[in-house]
C-alpha cells in the first residue's frame, strides 16, 4: 500500500460516514437529533460542513456510528 496524503485520509473517512447514513436512510436532521440523545449538541447544518470537510476526531466518528446502531465497519479492500 502506498502511503496516502492527509486529504486522502480525510476523503476516505467522510466516504465511509456518508455510506454507513445511506445505508440507513439517515440524513443530517435525524442524525443531529441522534447526537442530541448522548449529549453532542450540533446542528444538521454545522454536521453537512463536517463531514464535508472529513476532519473531524475519531471520537465524533464512533459517536456518529454509535447513535446510528453501526456495530460493524469494513475498512479497506
């Protein structure tokens, strides 16, 4: 594997965000209101700018997976 650039790591993680939504059928709204529920207070607005910047903690990524019930993620190849 060749080594990627940082914009590469932040495109592949906000690929991964937006594809565990879809599967889901879970927009920004219902997922700020799922955020809501443990505590992480962010509007559908500020969500859509995050994950289209893709740098974001990876603590606010297994928050995002945890409200959407994500138990299981397939990285890589």
């Amino acid at each position: 594997m060749t080594a990627w650039t940082d914009a590469e790591w932040k495109a592949e993680v906000k690929r991964l965000l937006r594809a565990e939504m879809a599967r889901r059928g879970i927009g920004y709204d219902d997922l700020a209101r799922r955020l809501a529920t443990i505590g992480v207070e962010e509007t559908a607005v500020n969500l859509r700018n995050k994950v289209s910047r893709g740098g974001f903690s990876a603590a606010f990524l297994l928050q995002c997976l945890e409200v959407m019930g994500c138990r299981v993620v397939r990285i890589g190849g």
